[in-house]
C-alpha cells in the first residue's frame, strides 16, 4: 500500500495512493458513512481561477451522466486539492496494464467502449478534457471504464506553464488543446486517437525527446504511421485513428463516428467482454483490499 500524500479531500478521508502521478494522483478515499470512492487529485498548484471555474463547471454538468462504460462524478471540488471523486468500483487501470504493445482485437474492445462513453458525455454537451490512459480503466466484468472527468483540463491548463513536469502527461493532448484552446468534442476524438495509437504501438505517436520539440511534432502531425508501426492490425483499425488524429479538428470524425467504425471490427459483445475479463481478472484479484 502506497502512502497518501493527503489525508483529506473535503469530506473524503484519503485511505490509499493508488496512483502516484507527478501532476494528478488517483487515491482511494471514503466518506463518513463508509463509501469507497476513486478520486483524481490536482497536486500541483498554478492554476488560473477562471480554469478552476471552468473545472467545476464541467464536473457539475459531468455529474448528470449515465453510461455503462462511464464513471461520472458524485464529489468534486476545486480547493484547495481539485479533485473529482467517482464511487469505486473493482477495476485495474489502464497505465500499468499497458506495458507494451496490446493485440489490434483489444485495442479495438477498449477504443468500442470509450468511444461510446465519449459520444455519450458529448451528446450531453460534457466534453471530458483529458482522456488518457490514467483516465481509463476496465472492470471485472470485463468493459472498458471512462473516468476523471473535467480534471484533465486543468492538468491540461498547467502544461505549458510546467511542461517538463507535465510534458508525458501533454502528449495525449490536440494540438489546439495544448496551445490553449478550449477542449472540445474534437479534442477528446483526438486524445483518444493518441491513447489507441501508444496501445497498438507502445509509443505515443507524437513522442520526442522534449516537449519543445513534441509540441513541433504535433503542430505539424506529424507522426509514424500505424502502415509501418502496426502493419498486422486491422487496414480499417489504422485508418480509423489516422483519421482521429488529423491536425485540423473538423477533420476527425466524431465519438460517435469512431464507435460505430470500431464496432464493425470488432468482436461480439460477450467475446470482447471475455476478452478483457481474462486479461484483468488476475490483476484486480491480485489488489490489496481495504
């Protein structure tokens, strides 16, 4: 058990370091009545008032959401620790799990129900600001989670301000996001497109030796192609998360767009379920338990 570098957060009573990210830790906490929740923490300070506004802003309305593969938030709040605070639920994150490269048919199980969580949140007019493989997980059950929500702006918001700090946390970032345009729908398409491309790969696909030369990389687009780093998976699979990663925002398709096509590759929903089950399983029985 790793342990919290703060005790409180609100209400909350931080039991756990779950993980210890440079800019965002993920803690474990409970409330007075004994409910566990996953919590994302903002642990550097520097942020504007007007993005602190903004965070709570998006939490409120992220709070509204409902979908299987989304994890909205039930606590938020913007100080003196911002955090959004999820209620628990069995899962293993995603960062840990993806050591190297996955095969395309998981790559494609995760992608189907982000996507989906995404094109939800946007439906409702929620964008989530900062997908990444911090804010992704999957449960027992198999099924690829969506969470922090709204937090990811604000790790975003600091990025430049600390860029050799946050300059891995940045990589998943647009190109207009990281130069200080409002996150939208399009970003998080974008973000997405970033996270598949390092899950199929094992690299980010706008990686550099520093962020300098990274924000280049992505003001330009230019990246390795998924033809020469992933040649087996899938030709509808790399072209799909070429097209998410267009420079040019009204170039990407939509969540929902992306859903639809990774639904036509991929499996059948209890194969794909199974699929991610199996790889979990061992993880989450292997977890230390409160």
């Amino acid at each position: 058990m790793t342990r919290p570098f703060t005790k409180q957060l609100g209400e909350l009573r931080v039991e756990r370091t779950l993980e210890d990210d440079v800019a965002a830790p993920c803690v474990e906490a409970v409330d007075p009545d004994g409910r566990r929740f996953r919590a994302r923490v903002l642990a550097i300070p520097g942020a504007e008032p007007d993005a602190l506004a903004r965070f709570e802003g998006a939490a409120a309305a992220a709070a509204t959401l409902a979908h299987p593969s989304l994890e909205a938030p039930q606590r938020y709040a913007r100080g003196p620790l911002p955090f959004v605070a999820s209620a628990w639920r069995e899962r293993a994150s995603l960062g840990p799990l993806a050591t190297a490269p996955l095969e395309p048919a998981r790559v494609t199980a995760i992608g189907l129900d982000v996507a989906a969580a995404l094109a939800a949140a946007h439906a409702a007019s929620v964008v989530h600001g900062g997908v990444g493989l911090g804010a992704i997980g999957i449960d027992a059950g198999g099924r690829a989670l969506l969470g922090d929500f709204a937090i990811g702006e604000l790790v975003a918001s600091l990025a430049q301000a600390h860029s050799q700090v946050l300059g891995t946390a940045a990589i998943a970032l647009a190109p207009e996001h990281l130069a200080g345009g409002a996150p939208g729908p399009a970003t998080d398409v974008f973000a997405l497109g970033s996270t598949l491309y390092r899950l199929l790969t094992g690299a980010f696909p706008f990686e550099a030796p520093s962020p300098l030369a990274m924000t280049l990389k992505l003001q330009m687009g230019t990246y390795d192609s998924l033809d020469e780093r992933a040649p087996s998976a899938p030709a509808p699979l790399r072209a799909l998360i070429h097209a998410m990663l267009a420079t040019d925002p009204s170039a990407r398709p939509s969540a929902a767009d992306v859903a639809a096509g990774l639904r036509a590759i991929a499996p059948p929903d209890e194969a794909r379920a199974e699929l991610l089950q199996a790889w979990v399983a061992p993880v989450i029985a292997a977890s230390p338990r409160p």
